[in-house]
C-alpha cells in the first residue's frame, strides 16, 4: 500500500527520535478526548468532519482492535437521553452520562477468585477482532459512546497512506481492572497472591495472543505498537513492585520481544508515578514511555538528565498548565519540555490525553510553539538547560 512523501516523512521523524537521532524536528502528536474535538471545531470555526490528526498533520496515531475476553455486542441495560448502561466483553456493566467525560465502572460478574479462575477468553485469533465491526469496550466506551466499532483492519488501511500507524495492545493490569475492578485486584492480590498470580498468567497468555494475531492481521501495515497498563497513582505504584515483577513484568517483556523481534518500536502507556519500576522498563528495553503524568511528579527533563539515551520519552507536557490558557505559562511549560527532545528521544504530547477544558486556541498555540521551537538544533531561549 503506498505511502504519501509526508508519511514517510513523519515514518522517518518518528523512528529517529525513538533511536535517540535528532530528526529535522520534535516529533508531535496527543490524545485526543471526543469533547475536545467538539470544542476545538466550534471555536475554530471547522469542517464537521475536521479531525485534529489531519489538520496539524500529526507525527504518529494509534488504533485498536477488539481486545474483550468474550466477542460479544453490548448488552443495553439501560437507555435514555441522558445516559446508557450496558454489560461488555468485559462483563462489566459500565454507566455513560453524556454530561461526563468518563464513564462509571458499576458492577463485574467475576466477582470472586473462584470465578476468575474458571473464566474462559475467546479465542485471541478470532477473525471478528480484527476484521469485522461490532461492540468492544475499550474502542467504544470512554469519553464518548460507540456501538459497532468499525473494523480495526479497515481503520489500520485508512490511516496508513497519511501516517505512521501504532498498533495497541492492553496488558495483564489493564485487563484485570476491567474484568473484576480494582478494589478486588488489589484485594486478592492480598488475600490470594499465588491464584492470583496464576490467573495473571493466563491473562498475560492470552493478551500476548492478541497481540501476536493483531501483528499478524496487520501483515507489515503497522509502524509500532503502544501497550497499556497503568499500575500507579499520584504518589506511588498501587501495590508492592516485587508483585508486579513476579507476575506482571514476564508478560509486558515478552510482548516487548515479539515486538521487537520483527523491528515495531514500542511505546508503554502507563499512568501514575512509576519511579519504583521506571528502570524495569529500561531494562526490557522499551523504546519510550508514556504519559510521564506531571501532576504525578514526573520531570521528563529531569528523567533525561537522568537516564540519557537508555529511554526514550512521550508525554509529560502538563494539561493542567494548558486548562489555564494562560500563554506565558503554556510558553514556559512547552519550551522548558523540549529541552528533553536534545539528543533525540522524545515525542511531545500532554502528560496523558487532551480534555474539553483545553480550548482548541490553546491547541492550536502549543502545536506552533512545537513546530517553531522544536526545530533542530534546539534554541529554547531563557528555557534552555543543559542536558
């Protein structure tokens, strides 16, 4: 399938900057929040079809296949003009009001160890995750609400002739929060580490399945892969990180390696303050990480200084500074971050996703700062450090 000259282009902007190479600039792109989108049109006075990818002609996007343990439609349980509850793959009930952002996890049927233990996934070479349109709760249940997702192939082919193309795949934590909730994962890793820990196997199993299948479905269109797993919170890691590398860790390297093991860069999406594990995923050689939160205490200048060329980073760019719209302080925050990008080995993004309370002027400002300072070489002005 050809490419356009600008993808090979951001293609070759990207790869160099997660090889620690100065490309000819800062590679950009973010997260986009559905409402966000909305405003950012209304204010720019755009296209309803506008899509801020296309418009700023962005460095990299991700898509995502159906990765529900069981292939199956929403089961609506509720539906009226203000909100919708329905039942998932994930056989979670899950509440959407439309007035909010995000949507409220309210019930899971695996609701003890023992039925955990007996739970069965579908098969993680299914055809229909891959090819076929339907309901699947990571694609359709955020900050928005979609039945009948189209087919990730289709969104992989319709993206690959205008940009770099990222697969993605959830891991073991990401799973275990949606299947049975939190407070009981952190509650039987307490009570059951080891059933707990051979059930995270099986999970871990069937999610590097997924991922093979995906790499397979895509036959050669994707350019890299972001995996998900958040195992942290504002201060520190959720439980005690000689857990995480019992049980979690094993899974996260081995699709590190089925990745790397055919040349796709991977980039880890994993909210919280990860100081406690940040080495682990030097050591299974992640390309970056992401979102480096800052109102979680990360630094990415600080965590360049720090680790160089050993990792590379995507993110950190605080949203709370950008909510302000306050041009001298989003100057600061914008400019100060790119000092990461010396050497090569940064992506700009937020510090996770970008939300309606982020006005699309403001967006429309920090891609121009991007695009005029984080030109190669690097000249940041009064915000310049030594790296």
């Amino acid at each position: 399938m050809e490419r356009s000259r600008k993808c090979m282009e951001k293609l070759k902007r990207m790869n160099m900057a997660l090889n620690h190479s100065e490309p000819d600039r800062v590679p950009i792109s973010d997260f986009f929040w559905g409402s966000f989108i909305n405003r950012w049109k209304k204010e720019l006075n755009l296209q309803d079809d506008a899509d801020p990818y296309t418009y700023y002609d962005l460095d990299w996007r991700v898509t995502f296949p159906n990765m529900d343990p069981r292939i199956q439609s929403f089961k609506t349980l509720k539906e009226d003009k203000t909100e919708v509850v329905v039942k998932t793959g994930f056989l979670t009930t899950m509440r959407k009001r439309f007035d909010f952002p995000m949507p409220e996890f309210i019930l899971w049927d695996i609701d003890t160890i023992e039925k955990l233990e007996t739970f069965e996934f579908d098969d993680a070479f299914d055809r229909r995750r891959y090819y076929e349109a339907g309901d699947n709760q990571i694609a359709g249940i955020g900050d928005g609400f979609e039945r009948n997702s189209p087919p990730w192939i289709e969104t992989v082919e319709t993206h690959h002739k205008d940009f770099p193309v990222y697969g993605s795949m959830i891991e073991c934590s990401e799973c275990l929060t949606r299947l049975i909730g939190q407070e009981n994962t952190l509650y039987w890793m307490g009570m059951y580490p080891d059933r707990l820990g051979e059930c995270i196997n099986k999970i871990g199993q069937f999610y590097l399945d997924c991922l093979k299948a995906q790499i397979d479905a895509a036959e050669g269109l994707l350019d890299g892969m972001v995996i998900w797993g958040d195992v942290a919170f504002k201060q520190t890691m959720l439980f005690d990180p000689s857990y995480w590398r019992a049980y979690f860790k094993p899974w996260v390297k081995a699709m590190i390696d089925e990745c790397h093991n055919i040349g796709l860069p991977v980039i880890y999406h994993g909210c919280g303050n990860v100081k406690l594990i940040f080495e682990d995923f030097i050591e299974m050689k992640i390309d970056a990480y992401n979102p480096l939160e800052a109102k979680a205490g990360l630094d990415v200048v600080e965590l360049k200084k720090k680790y160089g060329n050993k990792i590379g980073f995507c993110g950190n760019s605080d949203i709370q500074v950008w909510e302000t719209g306050d041009k001298k302080l989003i100057r600061k925050e914008v400019l100060r971050k790119l000092n990461a990008a010396k050497g090569g080995g940064f992506i700009f993004q937020s510090d996770h996703s970008v939300s309606s309370q982020v006005s699309g002027h403001t967006y429309d400002y920090i891609v121009k700062l991007v695009r005029q300072y984080g030109e190669y070489p690097l000249r940041l002005e009064e915000f310049d450090e030594e790296i």
